[in-house]
C-alpha cells in the first residue's frame, strides 16, 4: 500500500511533466488567454491594485505577449508564485511562462531546462537596514540577523558575500515578500536583502520609508527576465522577441501614443518593419501582422512601462541606471528587427 | 455389511475458482494484484518516459555537491561549503530536536491536563475542557503562526537592552528574552567536568537502586523507608561535592549584548519555540483526550475498592488506575506521536531550517531535483514514524496485560 502511494505521487508529478511538452503557442491560441506566472506581490512589479487587477513591470511583459497574441493586452491569467513554487509552476505546465524577477543564472537555464527570452531588467542583490543602526557598509553587518527569501539566488549569493568578507550572520529565511516586510520591520531582523529593486518597492510600501536606507554594496548580478520552458522554440521566440519590440520601439520612438499614427507607414523601414507596414515578421512568430502594434498599445513601449511602474515619478522611485537604452549608456539593446 | 469410503476427490475444474468458496477469494485477490502491478509499473514508465522527454533523469549526484547556503541552527559544525547531504543531515537532526522535545511536552500537558478534565473540581475541569476544545479544532499551522507572530511583535527586540536607560532587561541577568529568541546561559565544559558527569549518572543509578530496594523491604518486611529526601540526597550531594572539590569545572557563558545580537550563551530560536510550543499544545490536546478516556475506561469498582483498602487518593490513581489506564492510551498515543513529528514539517512557516526546510525546501530549489529530493524526504519521514511506533509498541508490550 506505501509503495502505492509513493508511486501514485510519483506519477503525478511525471503526468504533470509530460502534459507540458511542445506547441504552447497553439495551446494558448486554442485556450483563448495566456497563463502567466508572477510574484505573490511586490509592489511595482506585480501586485493586484484596488480593483484586483494585476498591474506592474512583469505583469505589462505579460499583457504585452497576450496583446501581441491576441490582440487584447486582458487575455491573460496570472497565477501567483513564491519563490519555491515558480519552477514546478512552469515545469509542470500550470503556466505558459513565468515574468516574475526571476535571475537569469546557468543552471536554471541548462540544468532545470527552462529558456530566458532576454533580460527586463538588470538588478543586483543589495541590503536594507533602518536609518538608527548607523550601519554605512554591509561589511559592518558582522553578526546581523538578516531576513532572506528562501529558494532564491541571494540566498546563496548573501552566504558566498559574508564568506568572502569573513563575516558572519545570522540568517532568517522567510517564504514571501510580505513575511519578510513584517519581520523586517518588527525588527526580528536588522537588515533585509533581496534585488535593490525589491527593496526599493518594498521601501516604498512602509509608513515611514526615509527611515530605511539601502546600502551602497550591490554584491552580485541578477539579470531579471521572462522565461519559458526549454524545448518549445517557436513560443519562446514569440515571448523573446515581444520583449525586443518593446525595447525597440522604445530606441526607434515608438509610444503607445503614436504607435497608430506610426503603424500606417513611415519612411523609416525598421520602424515599417516592426509594425508590420512592411515584411512579415509577424507571420514568421506565426502571430498577425500587427502583433508588435498591439504590444506597444498594451502598456507602452519599454520606457513607459518603466516609468509608469517603477520609474522616478513613482513611490518606487528606480533610476534608470542600467536599464537605459545603450544608445544612453545602458545595457538595453534589442537585436535588429530584420 | 458396507465400508465407508471417501468419496473420490472431485478432479479440479477451472470454474471452480469463481464458483467454489475456497477458491473464489483467492482468484479475485489474484485479479486485483495483477491489475494493482500493471497500474504501478504503467505509472512507473510513464514517469519515466516523461522525464526522459523532458531531457532529464533521476540522479542523486547532487547530494556530494556545495549546498551553498547557510542554516541558522546547526546542532552539528556546518557551513555552505559543506554538502547538500551534511545541509540535510543537519535539517533532519532539526526535525528529531524539535519532534522530541514536542513530543516530551505535549506528553506532560496531554496527562497533567487529561487527569484535570475529571477533577471533581468545577472550574478545573472546565479550564480543561475549554483548552482541549479550543487547540484541538483549530488547525496546528495556525497555532504555529499565531505564537511566531505574537513572539515577534510582543518581545523587544535586541537593540531593546542597549543604552543607559534600556526599554527591556535581562531576566535575572542571565535569560534575555527577545524577538529574535530566548538567550540563555551555555554550560562550558571544563577541565575535570566529565567527573562530575559521571558522578551524577552513578547518583541517579544509585537513587533508582535506593528506590528499588525501599520498594523491596516494603513487600518484604513491610518496614516503609522514606522514599523522597533520601532519593534528592543520592542524586545531588555526592554530585556537588565532587563538583566543589575540583574546583568548579562546570562554568556558565551568560549571553550579552555584541554588535547586533546577544552574543555567547545558547539562542533558542523563535522560530523552534513557536513550532516546538504550537506543536506541544495542539498535541497535547488530544493526548488529554486519549489520557481522559484511558482513565474512565478503569472500572470505578476498581478505585472504590481502592479507597476502602485505605489508599489516599494520589496512590489510588498512580498505584491503581493509571497503570491499568496505560493499557489503553498507549496505542492511540502512539499515533499523536506519529502526528506531532510528521506535522513538524510546518516548520517552513516559521523559518525552522527542518529536513523539509533544507532538503525539501534550499536544496530541491537550488538544484531542482524534486523528485529526488522528495523521494528521500518520504523514505525519511517513514523510517521515522516507523522508527516511533516500533519503540512505542515495545513499550505498549511490556506494559500490557499479561496473559498467562
């Protein structure tokens, strides 16, 4: 009977598996929405607002595939995942992809075989602490009690820091962003690490956040991007190259606001090109012609989407920095569009 | 004249396996284990095949390899160079720390409070009721939550003790309280404390052998030594003179305040203490219960020919009922321990760095070998219930009625 069971629940797991292989555009098209996993909320990047709505950075990645899809940036689902849940989540089929601040690392990509379709945004794993600590450095952490995110990367990149500095600590892991905000800020732990942009939007959620400070030290890199599982090229080129449309059209000028005007023609042949005015990128995705239009009409280009969720006119208040276009310095650059 | 002669043997018929009741029973039990193995083995295969699919295969090559992350309790030196397999070992001491201290507690509450339920005194025996009541039906995750949270915003926190003029104070000097934990006194074994170890384990051999002699010339001669200073004399004179004599060895490293934390003496987690608690209390609920019906299930004759031998009423219930009570609450406790260690695994609620938090939870995330990992977490949760209720049933025969 225990061997049952234990089989019974091995299966599970492996039907689970096997239900998620190959063709998740057409099962998307024949659904009628796209299944999308995100955080179980962070302020900014995903989070529900008032009404219920998702809303956020990640969120406006999803809705910019549902838009380039179907051409309705509201036929999307968003499954709510925890940082232990997200793999199985996307492994098992439960979702079409995952855009939920997840690290771009080698191993997630070979070895759990998922694909990263590009990087929304450049992060690094930074500390924040309160003001009245005095606390400047976070190699002056020696001996804190440090709140983390279990099953995330800056549990392991907070162990290899402190080993590196000959530091120690004291770890807390906790499950979600709330827990920890709660732990954080009843003061069971002196400082709370996770992406700086993480801290950002958490910071901004708190009564007093000028009370707060994030340290200087970004201790390691999290490029942050959508992904989907390994194996089904056509889909993740219809997620990677969503992503690239926004950011293009961010480079070529393209907003939600003159995307119409735009898409009836320009004597710009790239600008042509991705809305669909001349070639047929979209029918190559196996999507329609105005696929990237609809994109852009979702929630703007990539500049807007920041600057309406996390841009410095926000509570959350992020510069730029690294994710400016690279025609400003930054590390965005979308590959032509040809 | 006419001999009896046996009637031939019936030759065997096939239809007899569904039509004869001798055989009928074994051919369906025969039917359902081949179907049972063809549902497994399908199972199996499909499994199998789909990980195949999916480019990958079952494979514990990962327990050799750097965990890479760091565990705040560690009853045995680990550190995040060490091995997924020591990262887990260290989770699965966590669980048996916290499983027998539960298990401990929830004993002593589920007795003291079983016992209290039939006090002839109202108020008792209502309190009683109402914590049975309230622990048992409401679930034990909640509870863990419920002290963890009330913990961490109820205490001070560390900086709390710090200053002139601190918002908080060290019990006694020695025990701080705070959000993060309970900070208490470490023993520093020194030079010469073995001794006084094994001085202290001969007291209490010697104090069992005092008590099993007394018990001895009782039934004998009927002479009644007195049982109880002789018993604490054996245990902590000889113990606290040889202790004296070579000077002290045994010495306490009392917590304080460095940097951000208490510093020295022994951290109890709030995490344990919450999970240790909420598990204590909920278990012990229904231990009370197995404890109160094991007690009414002892024929009332039984005390009432008791008290007529003379007995006082603290003698009729350790001499005469609970013995005979032991006889049925051992079984169903056994299982509540069962339950108390299996829903340790909550721990994660709380941040309790258990096996399900290290193996179950960092490790199967880090490397994601689910299946591996779950795989072994079961094989472990098994061995240790099985593990359980093999010494509980040993001590349920040795305890049980003997027929002779």
């Amino acid at each position: 009977m225990k061997k049952t069971v234990f089989f019974g629940a091995l299966t599970a797991a492996g039907l689970a598996a096997g239900m998620a292989s190959a063709a998740t555009l057409d099962d998307v098209k024949a659904k009628g929405f796209l299944q999308c996993g995100v955080t179980t909320g962070l302020v900014g990047f995903a989070a529900p607002d008032a009404n219920g709505e998702w809303t956020g950075f990640d969120v406006g990645v999803c809705r910019a595939v549902a838009a380039a899809i179907f051409g309705d940036p509201t036929a999307v689902k968003f499954t709510p995942t925890t940082g232990k849940t997200r793999f199985t989540a996307l492994a098992s089929g439960e979702v079409d992809m995952l855009a939920r601040n997840t690290t771009w690392t080698f191993s997630r990509d070979v070895d759990l075989k998922f694909e990263f379709n590009g990087v929304n945004y450049y992060d690094g794993q930074g500390f924040m602490i309160p003001k009245n600590l005095g606390v400047t450095s976070a190699k002056e952490l020696d001996g804190a009690t440090v709140c983390i995110q279990t099953g995330t990367t800056t549990e392991l990149n907070l162990a290899d820091f402190f080993r590196k500095n000959n530091i120690s600590y004291e770890p807390v892991p906790i499950e979600t962003n709330a827990e920890g905000n709660q732990q954080y800020l009843a003061g069971a732990c002196d400082a709370y690490t996770t992406d700086a942009s993480g801290l950002a939007s958490t910071r901004a959620t708190f009564e007093n956040p000028q009370d707060h400070v994030i340290l200087p030290e970004i201790i390691s890199k999290e490029p942050l991007g959508p992904l989907v599982r390994h194996g089904d090229h056509e889909w993740g080129d219809v997620v990677r190259w969503t992503l690239n449309a926004l950011i293009a059209a961010e480079e070529l000028g393209v907003t939600s606001a003159n995307v119409d005007e735009l898409a009836k023609g320009t004597n710009n042949p790239e600008v042509n090109r991705l809305l669909g005015t001349e070639g047929n990128l979209g029918e190559m995705l196996g999507l329609s012609g105005d696929w990237a239009v609809n994109a852009i009409k979702a929630g703007g280009n990539y500049g807007e989407l920041f600057e309406t969720h996390i841009g410095e006119n926000t509570p959350i208040g992020l510069a730029r920095g690294l994710n400016a276009q690279w025609t400003d310095g930054g590390l965005l650059y979308s590959p032509p569009f040809r | 004249m006419s001999a009896i002669t046996d009637p031939p043997p019936k030759s065997f018929r096939l239809s007899m396996l569904v039509n004869d009741t001798r055989y009928r029973s074994y051919t369906f039990q025969f039917i359902a284990l081949v179907l049972l193995i063809m549902l497994v083995s399908y199972l199996g295969a499909n499994l199998v095949q789909n990980l195949a699919d999916q480019g990958q295969n079952i494979s514990y090559g990962f327990l050799g390899e750097p965990a890479g992350y760091d565990i705040n309790q560690r009853p045995i030196p680990y550190e995040n160079q060490d091995t997924h397999m020591r990262a887990a070992f260290v989770g699965v001491l966590n669980t048996l720390i916290v499983a027998f201290l539960g298990c401990l507690t929830a004993t002593i509450i589920g007795v003291f409070a079983g016992v209290a339920r039939l006090s002839q005194n109202w108020i008792v025996r209502k309190l009683m009721a109402i914590y049975v009541e309230a622990f048992r039906n409401v679930p034990v995750l909640i509870w863990i939550l419920i002290i963890y949270t009330v913990m961490t915003a109820a205490m001070p926190a560390p900086n709390a003790f710090r200053g002139d003029t601190p918002a908080a104070s060290m019990v006694l000097d020695a025990v701080a309280f705070t959000n993060r934990g309970v900070y208490v006194p470490a023993p520093i074994w020194g030079e010469g404390s073995m001794i006084v170890v094994l001085v202290f384990l001969a007291s209490i051999a010697g104090a069992i052998y005092y008590r099993r002699y007394a018990t001895k010339l009782l039934y004998d001669t009927g002479r009644l030594l007195p049982m109880g200073w002789p018993s604490l004399a054996i245990l902590f004179v000889p113990t606290l003179l040889i202790f004296f004599i070579l000077g002290q060895p045994i010495s306490l490293d009392y917590p304080v305040l460095k940097g951000f934390n208490f510093g020295g003496g022994l951290h109890i987690r709030g995490s344990l203490i919450a999970l240790w608690f909420a598990l204590a209390v909920y278990t012990g609920a229904f231990i009370a219960e197995n404890v109160r019906a094991g007690i009414q299930a002892v024929s009332h004759g039984q005390t009432e020919a008791a008290a007529s031998l003379g007995l006082r009423p603290s003698r009729i219930m350790n001499l005469v009922v609970l013995p005979q009570a032991l006889r049925v609450i051992i079984p169903p406790v056994i299982s509540q321990y069962l339950n108390l260690t299996k829903n340790s695994s909550l721990a994660i609620a709380v941040g309790y760095m258990d096996v399900t938090g290290t193996l179950g939870g960092i490790t199967l995330n880090q490397t994601g070998r689910a299946i591996e990992t779950i795989l072994l977490l079961m094989l472990f949760y098994l061995a240790i219930s099985l593990a359980i209720s093999g010494v509980m049933n040993a001590y349920n025969n040795a305890i049980k009625l003997k027929e002779r």
